[in-house]
C-alpha cells in the first residue's frame, strides 16, 4: 500500500469523527498557536529596539557620565568641549561629535500655528557621518556653523511636513522659529533627512518631539549651557572599542582628578544586552508554551488509543486480508500525523492572527519568522510521529483472530 | 496445541488432511471440535505448534510470520459468516482493498473489482456501503473481495450462518458455480443441509477428525 492512497484513506478516517478530531488537535493548535504568538511578539519587540539602535548608530560609542557612579558627583565633573577636544587627541578615534541635548523647547509650527516639542541636538560635523542619516535636501552641519554660530538647523522629512505642509527642496532657506523661555528665536532650515521612525512616530501622531539638529555652539546659547549631555565616538577598529574606551576613561579621569564617575560604553554592546534580554525572555514563555504541547501530543495519543480500540476488528479484517504489521502502522501513523499537522497548521494561522492582535494592543509590531513557522510545523509532526508510534504499534501487533473476534 | 487463558488444551491432534485443487471441502462439526483452529491453519491466521502444513507447494509452518500476511493476501480468500466488510468503504472499494495491499495499481485495480462484483451479480450496488446492502448482498460483496486476488483457495467460516433460506441458496450457487470454474473452496458449516451441496464432508469431534466422506449426491443450488 503506497503512501498517497495511505493518507487518503487517513483523511477520510480522521474527518469521519469531526467533532473528536476538532477537539483532538485543540490542545495541539492552541499549543503552537501560543509559541508563534510569542515568538512573534518577542521577535518584533527585539525588531524595533533593534532599529531604535539603528537610529542612534550601530558601533559608535557613547562617552558620559555614570549614572549609577558610586562618587558623589560635583558640577565640575560635567562633560565640556575641552573634554571634547582633549578625547579627539586620543589615537584610535576616528569620528567624534560632542552632544547637547534638550527636550524642554517647542516649534512653532508656521503654517497650522500650533506648536509641539521638540527634542534638540547640538552636534559638529562628524556627527553626519557618525549617523549617517539619508539626507535628503540641503546640506547637514558644518565646521564652520560651528565655529560661527550660525543660526542654522537640519529637520526631519516629518518635520518639515508638519511645519510647512510640504518637504521638498524649497524649504531649504525657509525660517523655523524655535520657542525657549528666552522666547522665540528663527533658525534657517540648510538640511533635511529622512525620519527612520517615521512609521512608529505615525502610530503615535503628534506624541512624538520633532527632532531638530543644529551646531553645538548655536545649542549651547540656545540653551544657555555650555556642559555637554555627551560624546560620541566611533573607533577606528571596531574590534579595539574596549580598548579604547578604557583609554578615554582615564584621560578624563586624568583632566577631572575623579575616577569611576565616567563610562564610555558601545552600542553594539547595549544592543546585545538587550537582545539577550529579550531573547531569554522569549525563550522562557516559548518553553512554558511548549508543555501544552507536550500535553496536546499525550491528547493525540489518548485518541489514537481508543481509535485503535474501536477499530480492532477493522484492523482484523485488514490483516486477514493481507495487510502487513508496517500497513497497519504506517496508516495509524499517517492518521496522527494527519491531526497533528493539521492543528500545527492551524495553530500557526491562530498564532500570527493573535499575535497581531496581541501586537496592537500591547504597541509591538508583531514580526513573524519564517524559522518559528517551520519549527512550529517540524513540532508538530515529530508530535504525531512520537505520540503516534506508541497506539500503531499496538494497532500493528494485535493478533488477527483476536482481532477478527472483537465486538 | 491452542492456548486458552492458562490451561493449553489441544484443539486439533493428529488431523491428516489434504484438500486438491478444484475441490469444494465442507468441514463439519459442532462448537469445540476443532474446526475453527483448522480454519485459522489453513488461513494462515495460527500455526500449528506441530505437524505441516503445504498450500500450493508452500511449507507454510517454515514461513516466517511477518510474511504470512503475503501468503494470506496472494494465496486465500476469507469468506466470514459476519461478512467482514469495512462499513466506512462502498463495495467496490471493500472488493479492491486486498489489491490495494498487493500493491496493484488503482485503475487496474478497479477493473478487476468490477468483474468480481460482476461475477457475484452485484454490478448494480459496487458505489453502495455495506449497511445499505442485504446479508446475501454483502456477502456477495465479500465473496468477491475474497476472489480478486485469484487465491489458491477460498476459506469460508460459515458463511451461510447469519443468512436466510433464499439468501443461502443465493450465496451456495454462487460457490458452486465458482467451483465449477475450478476455484478450490473450504467451507466451515455446522449445518448438514448446507453441507450437502459441496462434495466432500470432513466432521471434526473434540480435536479429532472422525469423518471424510464424499458426497455421493451433491445438491445443485441452480435447481431449485
């Protein structure tokens, strides 16, 4: 007896008994259902800290001052441009840009007269290259601004949108008028870039600071500060960051007399700590999901044994026919995998729909894997194979005239 | 030797029979003389624990067991008094199913059912189940499941027994007329009446064989 006349037969055996096969592969679906749900909401979580990674640059490193340090922390251990200026002496640096950010400003947004908060950077030029953000119109941050002062700003695609009602190379030049308590000053937009956000920032609407950059030195008398919120650097090899952050944690150690106040830490390596984190986390609930399974399975195998049972004469009859003990078994096999399959099936339709839903409630993208769904279905029918095997085989083994007397 | 829960009792001893081809063999006896253990030697479904056994040139107490179920599918036909067909499948489907173990292919397969359900005259019910057939129907059914496979012998375990008078009749001639063909058929019956249509009777008693005589009248079921 060939396979395909072997499943054929199983479908029709399995579909005979709808409301037990429905409530059979029940424990199997809810089962995957639950481990692709919560892959797919751990894998999209891991998606979007990943890309909010992405926008703060892969590989650079971050040079501030420890929040958790175990010394009393005094005004003068604040980051300065000197302190910038000294770091960029160090070998191994190959792009550095001192930060200043602030919150606590709104825009003026000209065209509708609203306003909204923003969230402003100062930075120097290899800021640009540090980021490396898609510019779209205009030029980014130069040296030179830097050294002026200039009253200029790169905005947002999103910004732009929302301020003038258009983003195109027309808004290059226009003036954004930027509120403080000092009160409003104008700034001339020289760059736009493109918003990598922009499609989160959408599910938020207007909830999101527009981010706005501008030279350092303009920032600092904006905000009427000079210390920096920090530095950032990008090492010439990759591979010695630890090195070289060592390096500059003792330079500024040396310029501050201070020590364990100031850390300097790759985002490469914030970006594994966390994907561990929710990796483990995905890991663990996966596991937890995984014993319903592994009780959806003993299900199968609880309903194979009675299909077994009540089918003792059919298999009598089959034997005494001609079939051999790997017919009878293959068939039963074939007959659990058939609902293990079908409720993995199943399950993984269930899962991507409760995941989505799950996703929307809880504001996760809900990303769904291929590898999760191939796994899911590979569970599945080494379910069926491993909970099956036992009740075919004693189908497979039963004596044919006992069998055959079976009532 | 039989095993029956802890007590072994013998069930056949010293039984010599040989059946020849083309015969038409009624086994007699009442309930415990032994011929169902005779029917399930000859079916291959037991072995005997001593003594031989040859069909069709075959010694089958030296053939392993799993490929008994081969012998049981290539060499006999099992006709049952409870007909034995598989309820979930329509006739045709009951009548191809030995084929199907054989490994025959589908369309092949079909065609030969057709003509084994035409040979019992059912050609008009091969698409119906089981339980929308008569007893004489299925077992006609059943009888052509057990031909398809053109066996050396047909065994039938008293496949009159759940029939009425004209249903037996019915399923009588149509073992008489396969016989006529030169099918070899073995039949199990307790009673005497049902016995007289075929040419030999063997009568069991308490394992042993006490009586094998041939018919010297055999009835026609086409007669009457």
């Amino acid at each position: 007896m060939n396979v395909l006349e072997n499943v054929s037969s199983a479908f029709r055996n399995v579909f005979a008994n709808k409301m037990r096969t429905i409530l059979t592969m029940l424990g199997i679906i809810i089962g995957i259902a639950s481990v692709i749900a919560i892959s797919s909401i751990g894998n999209g979580s891991q998606k979007e800290i990943e890309s909010q990674f992405d926008e703060l640059g892969v590989g650079r490193m971050i040079v501030q001052l420890r929040s958790n340090s175990p010394r009393n922390m005094f005004s003068s251990d604040a980051l300065s441009y000197e302190d910038y200026e000294e770091i960029k002496k160090i070998e191994g640096v190959k792009l550095i840009s001192p930060t200043i950010s602030s919150n606590f400003f709104s825009v003026k947004l000209l065209e509708k007269g609203e306003t909204n908060s923003s969230n402003i950077t100062g930075v120097t030029e290899d800021y640009y290259e540090i980021m490396s953000p898609n510019l779209l119109y205009g030029r980014y941050i130069k040296e030179s601004d830097v050294e002026e002062k200039s009253k200029v700003v790169v905005i947002t695609d999103t910004t732009s949108l929302k301020v003038f009602g258009y983003c195109n190379e027309s808004v290059i030049g226009q003036k954004i008028s930027i509120k403080s308590w000092k009160g409003s000053k104008n700034y001339f937009v020289c760059g736009i870039v493109e918003n990598k956000n922009a499609e989160t920032e959408m599910q938020y609407e207007n909830e999101y600071p527009e981010n706005i950059i501008m030279p350092i030195t303009s920032a600092q008398r904006l905000f009427g500060q000079k210390t920096l919120t920090n530095i950032t650097l990008v090492a010439e090899d990759p591979d010695k960051s630890e090195n070289l952050s060592e390096r500059v944690i003792s330079r500024l150690d040396e310029i501050h007399q201070s020590s364990e106040k100031y850390s300097c830490e790759s985002t490469t390596e914030q970006l594994e700590a966390m994907n561990e984190v929710t990796g483990t986390v995905t890991l663990l609930i996966s596991a937890v999901a995984c014993i319903s399974l592994i009780v959806g399975g003993i299900g199968v195998m609880n309903i194979m044994m009675v299909t077994v049972t009540e089918r003792t004469r059919e298999i009598g009859i089959r034997k005494a026919i001609g079939a051999r003990n790997k017919d009878i078994m293959l068939q039963f096999i074939i007959e659990a995998l058939i609902l293990t399959i079908l409720g993995g099936l199943l399950g993984i339709v269930f899962g991507i729909l409760i995941g989505q839903v799950a996703g929307y409630i809880l504001g996760v993208k809900s990303v769904v894997s291929l590898n999760a769904v191939l796994i899911a279905f590979i569970i599945s029918s080494f379910i069926g194979i491993v909970f099956g095997v036992y009740p075919a085989r004693r189908a497979s083994l039963l004596d044919p005239i006992e069998a055959l007397r079976y009532e | 030797m039989y095993r029956q829960g802890s007590l072994e009792v013998n069930a056949l001893s010293g039984v010599d029979l040989w059946v020849k081809p083309k015969e038409f063999v009624s086994i007699m006896g009442s309930s415990g003389s032994g011929k169902s253990t005779m029917m399930n030697i000859l079916g291959c479904l037991d072995k005997a624990s001593s003594g031989k056994y040859i069909l069709d040139g075959i010694d089958i107490s030296k053939v392993k067991d799993k490929d008994l179920s081969e012998i049981r599918n290539k060499k006999i036909g099992f006709v049952f008094q409870s007909f034995n067909l598989l309820p979930k499948l329509s006739a045709i489907e009951n009548v191809e199913l030995p084929m199907v173990y054989a490994g025959v292919e589908a369309k092949k397969r079909r065609q030969r059912a057709e003509e084994a359900l035409i040979k019992v005259g059912l050609e008009k019910r091969i698409n119906h189940r089981p339980n929308e057939l008569s007893g004489g129907q299925r077992q006609r059914v059943a009888i052509a499941r057990a031909l398809v496979n053109k066996p050396s012998i047909i065994l039938a375990d008293e496949p009159t027994g759940n029939l009425d008078s004209k249903s037996t009749i019915e399923i009588i001639d149509i073992f008489q007329k396969l016989n006529d063909d030169g099918v070899t058929i073995v039949m199990v019956t307790h009673e005497s009446d049902v016995a007289m249509y075929t040419k030999r009777i063997v009568t069991f008693k308490d394992g042993l064989k006490i009586d094998d005589r041939l018919v010297e009248k055999q009835m026609k079921a086409g007669d009457i």
